[in-house]
C-alpha cells in the first residue's frame, strides 16, 4: 500500500497546470486568442518543438506525484509508513533506481571504469576490470556476445517504436493541420518519429545496460538525467511566476504614468541592481537553510526539506530577476503612449486600468513572452552554476546542477569521466534549445507588427 504525499511544489504545479488548462478553454472560444497558437501549430518548427516540451513536462508531471509505501507489520499493528518520498517516475523507472552499481561505468559498458584486485580461475591474484552487477550481467560472454544482443535488443526496440509511431501519426496529423496545410503536420510527424524511435530503443535496452555510464556511487546517469527535468522545469516556470507581477507591473507603470511614479521605480531597480546577484542569493539561501534546521520538526522528511529550500531559491531568484525585463517594458511603453490609439483612449476618459490593460499590455506581450523564454533557459542554466557554487538546490535533490557540481572533479581524472557532465549538458541542451524556437515562433505570432501575423 502507499499513502499520497502533497509537497508545496507538487501543490504549485497542479495549481499551474489548472491555469493553462483554464487559458487553453478561454482560447478555444476566443478567435482573437485561438488565431496566433493556430499560426504557431501550422509551423513546422512550431509543431515539433512543442511536441518535445510536452515530452519534458510529461517527465516533470509524473515525477510530481509523490508517495510514501507502507513498512511491512504484523497484522492488526499500526501503519508505518517508509521516510523515503517516491514518485510515479521513480516507480516507472524502477529498475534504472535499483540497478546501482559499484561505482563509475561507462556508457554501454559491461565492466566497472576502474581495475581491481580479484582472484583468477586458479586461484592467483590479477588486476582487471570486474564484471557489473547489472550493466550486461544477461551475457554470458560479455566480448563475444555484447554487439549481437545491442544490436538485436535495439532493432526490437526502435521497431516497436516504429509501429507505435504509426498508430499515433494520424491523430498528431490531424491535431497539426488546421485549415488544409501541412507544414505543422510534418513537423509533428518527424518530432514524434524521433520520440517513438528514442523511446522504443530505450525501453529495450535501458533495464539491461547503463546507456549513459554510472556515477561516483554506482547510480545510472540517465535515471538522473530524468529525474533532474522537474528541477529545471520548476526553476524556470515558478521563478518566471515571482518574476512577471513586479516586471509587468512597475515596468509598465513606469513607462505610462512617467514623473514621480517613474523615478521611484527606476530608484527601486537601480539599487537592487547594485547589489551583487551571486552575493544576495547566496545571503538569502543560507538565511532558509538556517530556518530550516532550526525548525526541523516541520519537515519530517527529506524530500520536504529539499522542496522547502528549492521554493526558497524560485523565490529569491523571481525577486530578484525582474528588473531587466521592466527596463525593456518601461521602453516600449514611453514609447507606446505616445501613440495616437493611447492618446485618443485618454482623451475618451477612459481609466488609466482599462489603458494599462486593453492598449499598452497586448502589445508588450511578444516582448514579455521572448524575455520569459529567454530567462527560463538562463535560469535552467543558473541553477547549475548555483548548485556549482553550493548556494543552489539543496545537495540531496537530484538536478542538473548537482550533476555537473559531482562531475566536476572527475574531469581531471586519466583517463577522464566525461559521460555524467555530457548527460546533463544534453539534457539542458534540448530543452533549452526547443524553449527558445517555441518562443520564437510564439513571438512572431503574438506581434502585432510581424509580418507572418495572420
């Protein structure tokens, strides 16, 4: 038996997720809303990257159902329940969790990274690389018999997803190809080819051989790699959140009303720009890390704590992230009054609200929306030079940054581990890259002044 367990982040995420679907059923009755995501779907690099960032969200949604399962007893005794907080991935990806070995391996191998000391046949003591626990443990040769099973597992693989992809296809066709074109078809159709054929090839060969290596303590790369997307996911879209009211709402305000309101707003980001950023998070960090320990009772588990200070750290950076964003809305809005649709509302009487809201807001939207993207692949990535630095995630959650921090001083080993540092660098690597020509693609369709706006 498990017992659900509600940590504030997954209660954020849920609260997330009913936003988007509350904007998806508002743009469905909207055409105003409905046309540009419909110009976007109809793009081919619209259509494929949107496909892999529902990849990502689907890996951080499933890692966001926590639970904890029931300790075995004797009957009629009182349930206790195991400290350890699982998630639905971890029991998706269970035999990559369990499958730990020694210690350093390298991808696809069948014997540790490192010699040592084990009995021969007849007895003698040799020096060789040991056999893994579980990385190519089915082979009975492992020389002879290691590229005829890759290759027979990973063609079963890639062919399953083949067939899988050839069921979905139609419904992705359909779902991509509004109003008779097919450009967006197409590009869904090729995403979703390489995700059926990636997913088909790790199914087949991930419970059997570590495709990305192991680390320092024997645990598989790519379970790591998985597991290290909800952190991303979450420090990019909650410190976004924290981000976007003081960015829209001062940066705007300045811009419009100008005098004193300007000048106290320019004072206010002025000074927090002064202080250095490293510096002010790191301050912030350590001050939650002592609350924390000083009030352990309220966290009883790990994963309570280490979800406590990561809200901690979206926070911190929200706060003090929005300024470069309301400088550039400041601009465009000085600029934006002075136009004559502004100019005629106000001299119709009409609230300064319903201006701020009806004029100036809809047309800052594709700059809002390119800067948001843009610091949610900057934040994905800060995260890894925070945790680098030790004032980031907490060192027990597993995320990009704490990969790259316990890969770092492998580098200089001979001969080098390079496969924990070029997992995470992938990972990062894709998501960021698919962010960016979503929201490219986003913005062309969101400005009112791009000339492929439909």
């Amino acid at each position: 038996m498990i017992k659900p367990v509600l940590l504030w982040s997954d209660a954020l995420i849920l609260l997330l997720l009913w936003s988007v679907v509350g904007l998806v059923w508002l743009a469905r009755n909207n055409e105003a809303l409905r046309g540009p995501w419909r110009q976007v779907m109809r793009n081919r690099v619209g259509a494929g990257t949107a496909l892999i960032l529902a990849v990502y969200v689907a890996i951080g949604l499933l890692d966001s159902v926590h639970y904890v399962e029931r300790l075995p007893g004797a009957p009629g005794q009182a349930a206790q329940y195991s400290g350890e907080v699982r998630s639905a991935l971890d029991w998706v990806l269970t035999p990559l969790a369990r499958n730990v070995e020694k210690t350093y391996s390298a991808p696809f191998a069948t014997r540790l990274y490192a010699k040592e000391t084990m009995k021969a046949p007849d007895g003698s003591e040799v020096r060789d690389f040991p056999r893994l626990k579980y990385g190519g443990a089915h082979l009975a040769d492992a020389e002879k018999d290691f590229w005829p099973d890759l290759l027979a597992r990973g063609g079963l693989g890639m062919l399953g997803g083949l067939v899988a992809w050839l069921f979905v296809a139609p419904a992705s066709s359909r779902l991509f190809k509004p109003a008779g074109k097919d450009a967006g078809a197409t590009g869904a159709r090729h995403a979703l080819l390489a995700i059926c054929l990636l997913t088909g090839l790790l199914i087949a060969l991930a419970p059997h051989y570590h495709l990305l290596g192991t680390d320092k303590v024997g645990q598989d790369v790519l379970y790591l790699s998985l597991k290290s997307i909800r952190t991303g996911l979450l420090i990019g879209s909650l410190t976004t959140l924290v981000m976007l009211p003081f960015a829209l709402g001062l940066g705007i305000a300045a811009g419009y009303f100008g005098g004193r309101v300007d000048d106290v707003i320019q004072y206010l980001y002025t000074t927090l720009n002064s202080i250095p950023g490293v510096l002010l998070i790191a301050a912030a960090v350590l001050v939650v890390q002592v609350q924390i320990e000083a009030h352990a009772e309220l966290f009883n588990t790990a994963a309570a704590r280490s979800d406590v200070r990561l809200l901690a750290l979206c926070g911190i950076l929200g706060v003090t992230g929005w300024t470069g964003l309301a400088r550039l809305l400041r601009a465009e809005a000085l600029k934006l009054r002075e136009l004559e649709f502004v100019q005629a509302a106000r001299a119709f009487g009409l609230p300064h609200g319903r201006i701020l809201l009806r004029h100036l807001l809809p047309n800052v939207m594709h700059l809002v929306l390119i800067t948001v993207v843009l610091d949610f692949s900057g934040l994905v990535l800060a995260e890894a030079v925070l945790s680098y630095v030790g004032v980031g995630v907490d060192p027990g959650m597993i995320s990009f940054g704490n990969m790259i921090n316990g890969a770092r001083l492998e580098l200089a080993r001979e001969p080098v581990v390079w496969w924990q540092l070029a997992a995470a660098f992938l990972f990062m690597f894709v998501l960021v890259l698919a962010a960016n020509l979503f929201a490219d693609q986003v913005r062309e369709a969101l400005d009112p002044k791009s000339s492929g706006r439909k």
